[in-house]
C-alpha cells in the first residue's frame, strides 16, 4: 500500500479514482485498510478546499419553513407580528431568547441552532 498525501485537485482525482476500485474490499484486509486511509485523506482534502459555511439561525429557520412549507405568517405565534417576523427573515433583527424558546417548543427546533449569531444588514444611511 502506497499512500500519499493530497496535495492537488489532481491528487484528489486520483486519490477518488483509487476509492472507487477499492470500494468493495473486505473489512480488515490491506485494501480495506488502504480504502479507509484514502477516505480519511478525501474527506480532509475536501474540508480545507472546499469549506462549507456555517448556517446561523436564519439559514436553519428558513429551512425549516421550507421543508414543512410554511409562510412567514405561520411563524406569528413564535416571534411576533408579521413585521417582527419580517424583519428577522431579512436579517434586520436578532431572534429574541423567548422566540427561540418558542420556535423550539412549538416547532421543534433545535435550540442550539437556532442561537447561532446572525450577521445583521445594515441599512444605507440617507
């Protein structure tokens, strides 16, 4: 077994190439093993070339909204009037401790995500 570091998209592609004929190797064997390294050297490769950004609590909430096919008046009854909502799904204001204590209870989601610190827009001066 002949395992290099990968250093390039070009030793990435052979490194991916490599996996794909190993891919059926036995637990355990020298081929198992040298698959599980590659894997661990891909998946190492991948985080530091492509790094994916964290969410913070608007990305999660929108998600949500999305995936159960809600409208922002669907979430009144966690964060407030509609404006307050609004203005939270544009990034002009923070979720408030009670919204998320709300939005967790009543909808289930995960407080740790949804207190994630959120980039404000600021708006142009005029």
């Amino acid at each position: 077994m002949v395992v290099r570091p990968i250093r390039n998209d070009a030793d990435h592609a052979a490194a991916l190439r490599r996996i794909e004929e190993l891919w059926e190797a036995p637990e355990g064997s020298e081929e198992g093993d040298e698959l599980d390294v590659l894997a661990v050297l891909v998946s190492v490769y991948e985080d530091a070339r492509w790094p994916i950004d964290a969410s913070d609590a608007v990305d999660v909430l929108r998600y949500v909204m999305e995936q159960r096919n809600l409208s922002p008046s669907d979430l009144v009854p966690y964060i407030g009037q509609r404006g307050r909502v609004y203005d939270i799904l544009n990034r002009r204001r923070r979720l408030s401790l009670t919204m998320i204590q709300r939005l967790h209870k009543e909808l289930g989601i995960p407080a740790d995500l949804l207190v994630q610190p959120v980039q404000l827009v600021r708006e142009p001066a005029e």
